[in-house]
C-alpha cells in the first residue's frame, strides 16, 4: 500500500516570503515542530492509502489536470483550526479563483472508481504551517490571529500526484508525477 494525495504546488520564491513572514510574527521557534519548507503546498485532495498497482491507473485518471490553466494565488492571513476548543494547525489561507473548486470536483469524481471516498466537506484552500501537538497560548494564537502582512501574490502552475512516507521522524513527501499547467 502507499499512501497518496494530489497538490497544487507552491512556488519555492513565495515559500521563502512566507517563511520571513513567519519570522517576522515573533513566535515563529524552535518550541514547535513548524512543517518544513518542502513540505508546503496546497492539498486538492487527499487520496489515502491504495495498492500500488493502481498507481500506474491514478496517474493516467489524474492526468486531465495538465489541461487547466496556471492558477493566480494570494496569500493574506494566518488562521487555526481548532478540535474541542483546542487549536490543532496554523494555517495561511490560499485564495485562487472558482476554478480550483470545480478541479477538486472532477479529482473526487475520477478516484471514485479507485474506492477513493469523495470529500464531503467544503474546499478551504490553506497551507499547514503548523501542527499543534501540546497546547498553546491565547497569546500565541492571537498573535497570528491579529498578524497583519501584505498579501503575496504569485502564480502556482505545476500539480503534483504526492507520495506520504509516514515515519517516526513525520512525514516525508516525494513527488510521484508532475503535471505542468498551461
């Protein structure tokens, strides 16, 4: 079995942006185990585990990504999203146009015939900057809650079907295919 999910890939310039910004917040320490910078992208949708001898059939269903165009994104604000009160990742959000919702529906259509389960829940598009495994203050919460910066603004244009390694360590990613945008 390996374990899959298909990204929209964030360009290395604006993850060194996001990185200074990060920094620039004055919580950004080595208290937390912050994602790497290599781990940063934009999940379109999260495959799971699958036999590998579909991956050859995954990467050919996924393969009408390359038929979309570039998308144009804005990074703008942190957020968190919390479970029982308590907050479990700091998120950046990502905003890019309509198009990317209609894209995630035609993924979870497609990998429907893999016993891939579609997701029910709404498309947020966000980056996972942190993954809160101990509690953490109001005051670092409502620091990047109330955390001004200007937007960044870039174009994403490569798709990429990702492989999850899950060790002791974390997840290590590596990419599986790439699908260049027009």
């Amino acid at each position: 079995m390996i374990r899959l999910f298909i990204a929209l890939l964030i360009p290395e310039n604006v993850k060194d942006k996001l990185f200074t910004i990060l920094q620039e917040s004055g919580e950004y320490s080595n208290d937390y185990k912050w994602e790497s910078k290599d781990k940063i992208h934009l999940t379109l949708k999260f495959i799971g585990d699958v036999k590998e001898e579909n991956l050859p059939n995954i990467i050919e269903e996924t393969g009408f990504v390359k038929d979309y165009s570039s998308f144009d994104c804005t990074i703008s604000k942190f957020g968190f999203f919390f479970c029982d009160g308590e907050a479990k990742i700091l998120w950046c959000n990502l905003e890019t146009d309509d198009r990317i919702t209609s894209l995630v529906s035609k993924l979870n259509a497609k990998l429907l015939q893999f016993g891939i389960v579609e997701e029910k829940r709404k498309f947020k598009g966000h980056l996972t900057l942190l993954r809160v495994k101990k509690k953490i203050s109001e005051k670092f919460i409502n620091r990047f809650k109330d955390f001004g910066f200007e937007p960044i603004h870039f174009n994403a244009s490569t798709i990429a079907l990702m492989q999850s390694v899950l060790k002791p360590t974390g997840s290590e990613y590596k990419v599986l295919k790439n699908y260049a945008l027009k």
